[in-house]
C-alpha cells in the first residue's frame, strides 16, 4: 500500500528496476514487473496502509543478478540501504533496503547451489 500509487511505480522503476504492466484506475493500482515475477501496488484505503515506521509487515524477496549493481542503483535513487550486500552459507549474496513508504525489500543474488544440509537446512522436496 503507497499514499501515492503513480509515485511509488516512478520511485520503484528507478529504484528498484521494477516495469509498470497494468495501470488501474488513475491512481489505485499498478501491476509492476519484476524478473519473471510481479508486484502489485495499491493506493491507501479503509485498513490499507502502508507501515508505520519501525514496523515490519511483511518480507518480500526479489531475486536480481547482481546484488551489488542493484544496490548501488537503489542507494543512488535514495533507497534506504538496512544492510549491505552480504554473502551467505547458503550461496546467496542479499541486501536489504527500506523505500521512500516504509516497505522493507531484500534482494538476492544466486552465488551457487549449496546443498541445505551444508548449512543447517533439510530437503523436504523436489522443487
């Protein structure tokens, strides 16, 4: 949820990379692209808001294939980096960032296929 829909698809493309696909409405909703994914982004209304601050509501992770370059693009758009690109056991490189409504996204590169048992996971099933 964004106060202002037509603003946070401009500062999300420029940020973030994201394309717009569907406009609803002048201002009430937009279907953004995001690698082979999407995301919607929807205007403040009754009980939809965007968080407070402090508040952490939900986590979304966007796989990119250069966590760093991403990085930097977000920082230089005015992304409010939570932590800097950080590689990890499970052979992923991730960053965290905070846009300009409070909305908290991680961004994940692949390093390499790591076995979950190697770092503390278990395999349930093939994917």
């Amino acid at each position: 949820m964004y106060p202002e829909v037509r603003e946070a698809v401009r500062w999300l493309g420029a940020a973030f990379g994201f394309a717009e696909r569907v406009q609803i409405g002048e201002s009430h909703r937009s279907q953004l692209s995001v690698g082979e994914g999407a995301v919607i982004v929807a205007d403040v209304r009754r009980e939809q808001r965007p968080p407070r601050p402090g508040e952490e509501t939900h986590s979304v992770l966007v796989r990119v294939d250069d966590a760093r370059a991403h990085c930097d693009r977000a920082r230089s758009n005015g992304a409010r980096i939570l932590m800097e690109p950080t590689d990890f056991e499970y052979g992923e490189r991730q960053y965290k960032a905070e846009d300009p409504a409070g909305h908290r996204w991680t961004f994940s590169e692949t390093l390499e296929d790591v076995a979950p048992e190697t770092w503390g996971g278990t395999l349930v099933g093939s994917p």
